[in-house]
C-alpha cells in the first residue's frame, strides 16, 4: 500500500460486472518525487491522469495516460531545465492475484501508484539532454561550446579536417592527458 491515496481510483461500480468501463481524467499534485537519476518528476509538480477502467472477469484493466514536467540536468552542459513527459501504461488489478498477477484490488479501489510510478521510472531519459544539438562543455575551459558550435556544426566538418586534428594531436601529445599516467 501506498503512503498517499492520490493514485487510488474507486471501481466500487466496476467490481464483478464485466464489460463495463469508466474513463476518467483529473488533474494531480505529484506527492512525492519519481525517478532517481538525472531525471525526475519532482513533487509538487502537475500532472494529468487519464484512466479507463475496464471490469473484466479477474478483475480491473486499467489503461493510464500521463502528461506531466520533467525536470533534468542535461548530460552535456549540465545545465538544469525542464521538458513536458508523457508516459502509457495498461496493468490488470486482479481480484484474486496468482503469480502472473502483480496487481490487486483492495476493497472498492486500486491503487495505481506502483505501476504508475514503474512506467514514468523506466520512461525517463537516462542520460538527458537540453536539446539535441546541445554542443556541451569545453573539456578545457568548462565553458559552454556555443558561438564554436553555431559556427561549425560538428556534422559539417570535412573529413579532410577530421584527419588532420587527428594527426594534430598525435603530433602535439597533452602533458595533462590522464591517459598517460594510467599507461603501463
Ligand atoms: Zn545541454
């Protein structure tokens, strides 16, 4: 059981009659934070549930659409910022749970807090980014790579280039370079 009952959803009308179906859309207040990572839903934050309930002979399918914000640090320039998320999940609570069953219903409600929670999880991104061409940081200034990124997109650059900052660098070998030390 969950600490709160804002994920709960009442099928008191749904129990044992198969075949009937209720949807419902609400708006929420995130109660406690989702996710671990670079990511995460924090608490406080909106979101708005979709459900259809449907009453099927074990118990309760449950289809859920989520939209809410997420918010992230992105990967490359480690920057904080936020981005709409949306997530489905469909799960059957079942009135007698076998092992296949991982959901129950309690009494005269399910609570949707455990898949909900498991579906917005796996749905994150795992390694954010604030936007797809986000240059990130310069490894030697630690500043943002922009005005050298709007000027030369790294998908442009002959591969002529490519292969002479390649040679470049075999020739003018960095006395920090951190690979040199761990070298046998
Ligand atoms: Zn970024």
């Amino acid at each position: 059981m969950s600490t709160t009952r804002v994920y709960e959803e009442n099928i008191r009308d749904l129990i044992n009659r198969p075949g009937e179906m209720r949807e419902r859309s609400r708006e929420l207040i995130v109660p406690e934070k989702l996710g671990e990572g670079l990511a995460e839903v924090r608490a406080g934050e909106r979101m708005d549930l979709d459900v259809r309930l449907e009453s099927v002979h074990e118990g309760i399918l449950v289809s859920a659409d989520v939209s809410t914000t997420v918010h992230a640090e992105c990967g490359r320039c480690l920057k904080e910022f936020a981005t709409p998320f949306q997530v489905e999940f469909q799960e059957l609570f079942a009135y007698t749970p076998t092992e296949a069953d991982e959901y129950e219903v309690h009494g005269d409600h399910v609570d949707l807090e455990p898949p909900l929670r498991d579906a917005v999880v796996l749905a994150l991104p795992f390694q954010p980014v604030c936007r797809p061409d986000c240059p990130g940081l310069d490894p030697e200034s630690g500043e943002l790579r922009e005005a050298e990124a709007a000027e030369s997109p790294v998908a442009d650059v002959d591969p002529r280039w490519a292969a002479l900052a390649g040679f470049k660098a075999d020739e003018e070998p960095d006395a920090d370079d951190e690979s040199a030390s761990v070298s046998k």
